[in-house]
C-alpha cells in the first residue's frame, strides 16, 4: 500500500515537473495518471534487475581480483609458479 501511495505521489510530482518545465504538456487526469504509475513502476523493475547485475558483477570482479593477489603471493613465497594455470603466469611474470 506505501508503494502504491509513493508512486502516485511520484507521478503527480513528474507530471507538475513536466508541465512547469515545458517539456512536455501533460494534462492531469486519471489517465495520465495511471500511465505515469505504470511507467514508474516499469522503470524501477528495470533499475531493480540491473542494479542486481551490477552487484553480482562487481562481487565476482573483486573475488577474481582476490584470486589473482592470492596467486601472486603463492609464487612469490613458494617460488615457483603452478604449472597448469601457463595463461596466467605469461602475463603476471613476464
């Protein structure tokens, strides 16, 4: 029910803003209404889904990054490299 309030609250605001800023005349009427909630509601499905991507990517970037630091330090006090992971030693110790 909150959500439903905040988005009607959010239409009727962009609808105002519209109209003052002059982009776009938009009559207030329940019509215009219903397709300012439903394009807000579309629009925070959309910012929702990527926002969780971006988080799983950034989550995986920084375990890769882990990884990599965690190798270094393995061949640097071992020293010597594993053998099967050749890709990554061309690049970190050439």
């Amino acid at each position: 029910m909150k959500r439903i309030f905040v988005l009607i609250m959010l239409s009727v605001i962009l609808i105002f803003g519209l109209n003052y800023t002059g982009l776009y005349n938009i009559d207030l009427t329940v019509q215009s209404l219903i397709y300012m909630i439903i394009f807000l509601a579309i629009v925070s499905m959309i910012y929702r889904i990527i926002f969780k991507f971006i988080k799983s990517f950034a989550s995986l970037f920084i375990i890769v990054i882990v990884l990599i630091v965690l190798y270094y330090f393995y061949v640097y006090f071992t020293g010597k490299p594993i053998e099967s992971l050749d890709l990554i030693n061309q690049y970190l110790f050439s």
